[in-house]
C-alpha cells in the first residue's frame, strides 16, 4: 500500500489512469481497479526506459541514476552494475 506522499505523487501522475480517475481508481476493487493500476504501471515501466535510454545515449546514466533511485531496495543491485560496466578491465596477460 502506498504511504501518504506516494499517494500525493500519485495525485499528479501523468499516466492515462491517474489523469482520468485519479487515485480514487488506483484504490478501486474488481477489474476497475485493476485495470487501472494495470495501466498506472505500464506507463511508469515504459517511462523508466525512455527515462534510462535517455542517459544511456547521452552517457550520463552513471552520474544520474543515483539521484533518481532514491528509495529501491534495487539500489545496491544497480550500484554493482554501474560500478562493473564503469571500471577498466585490466589486462590478464
């Protein structure tokens, strides 16, 4: 369930279910609901990669993604990722 500023967050969510129902349809039992968060996370994960493909291409990811995963129990995972793909190989021979 969602705390109290995640709902404010989703108070002015630019998805299609948020901008026609607003959370009142997030919060919704049966398949208005669920269609709706359906919807509602389509949209976040699709505007995640524009959001990671766009730093990608501009080679900013490793400096911005800090910022933007402020609260994921993913963090660490990623963390491990950008450190790898940022070092140096050394030469084993």
């Amino acid at each position: 369930m969602p705390s109290p500023a995640e709902w404010d967050q989703l108070a002015v969510c630019l998805c299609q279910a948020c901008r026609t129902h607003g959370p009142d349809g997030l919060r919704a039992r049966g398949t208005h609901g669920f269609a709706n968060r359906a919807t509602h996370n389509l949209w976040t994960l699709l505007e995640e990669g524009r959001w990671i493909e766009q730093r990608l291409a501009a080679g900013t990811y490793a400096a911005d993604y800090r910022d933007h995963l402020d609260n994921t129990i993913y963090r660490p995972l990623i963390d491990d990722i950008v450190a790898r793909l940022t070092t140096t190989p050394t030469d084993p021979t």
